[in-house]
C-alpha cells in the first residue's frame, strides 16, 4: 500500500506544479503540500478498493460472482491458491468478490520504482497542462481582443503567471477558472487521478 500511496502522491505533485487551480502561485506551498497528501490519503484506499471490484468482473467469464481456477491466468494462479488457502477453501472451491484481494505488484528494484516515479509525474504534469492550456487560451484570446480594440497598453499584473496581462485576458482568465470551479471540473480533475 505504501509503494501505491507514493506513487499516487507523485501523480497529485504533478498536477500541483502546473495545475491551474491546485498549482496557484498565491496557494502557500505549505497547503498545497498538505492538499497533495489529504488527497492522496482519500485516493489510494479507493483506488486499490475499485481496482480490485474491477479486476474480479474482468476475470468472471461467467459472470457468476464466484471465481474459480479455470477462470484464472496462469500468472496470477500462485497468488490465486494462497487466497483459496487463506480463506480456508479448497482448490475446486472458488472465491467471492469480498475474498478476491491481490496485492498491487511491487517494483522489484528502484530503477524500476524510480521509472514508475517518473511517469506518474509526467501524468500529473499532463493533466495539469490540458487543463492550464485551456485557461491560458483564455487569456490569450483576451489579450487578442485588447489589441484589437486598442487598450494593450492598460495591462495588470497576473499572479499566476507571474508577469503582466491584458485587461480582458485577466478579466476571461478569472472568469475561466470560475466557471472552471462551478462546473465541477476540479472534481474531474481528482478523478482522472
């Protein structure tokens, strides 16, 4: 569970560094630190938990709610024995879902686990960007328009980007990540975690 609950929190940092509203400039990294372990305390259980449900329904050809070791690939019969063993049936015996409980795997060495590291960093980081690009288009479409209408000098300072911005690009940047925040989509973001 540990080696899973690292690997969640180093997708959640990801998303932190570039995300446009977890990774806000103006959010202590004190708080964005605590939002990134809270999160990933909640994620993880939950996680392994619907992995698990989903793994049972995949392998239950008959879809009988009962598991039995003709339904099992050969890479997972050991694994598949030792649960028939702990709950105290027999090898022509099957197991329910609430039996059903594999253990993640496990990197056999820490390249390996650094690699894995790695790469649910960069998931992070694009879930954060997809989501940063289209805020940022925002404000370029905003920028857009007050050079068109002729105020681009009239700029203000955007703390997120930590540079200074257009008069409209702040103003649909704003309204872009309100909107953002009452559609619901930070709730798609954690999801998609």
């Amino acid at each position: 569970i540990f080696v899973s609950f690292t690997l969640v929190v180093t997708r959640m940092s990801g998303m932190v560094v570039i995300g446009p509203v977890f990774g806000h400039p103006a959010i202590p990294l004190q708080i964005r630190v605590f939002l990134v372990l809270a999160m990933s305390f909640v994620i993880t259980p939950a996680l392994l938990g619907s992995s698990q449900q989903r793994t049972f329904r995949l392998l239950d050809r008959n879809h009988d709610q009962v598991l039995t070791a003709d339904e099992i690939p050969g890479s997972l019969k050991a694994q598949f024995e030792s649960l028939l063993r702990a709950a105290g049936k027999r090898d022509v015996d099957g197991l329910t879902p609430d039996e059903f409980r594999l253990s993640p795997p496990l990197p056999e060495t820490l390249v390996e686990y650094a690699g894995l590291a790695l790469v649910e960093f960069g998931l992070g980081i694009a879930l954060g960007l997809g989501v940063m690009t289209i805020v940022s288009g925002l404000q370029m479409a905003g920028s857009l328009i007050d050079a068109q209408i002729g105020v681009s000098l009239g700029s203000v300072f955007n703390p997120e980007f930590e540079g200074d911005a257009s008069l409209w690009g702040e103003l649909l940047h704003q309204v872009g990540l309100v909107v953002f925040l009452i559609v619901g989509c930070h709730h798609l973001i954690v999801s998609a975690l």
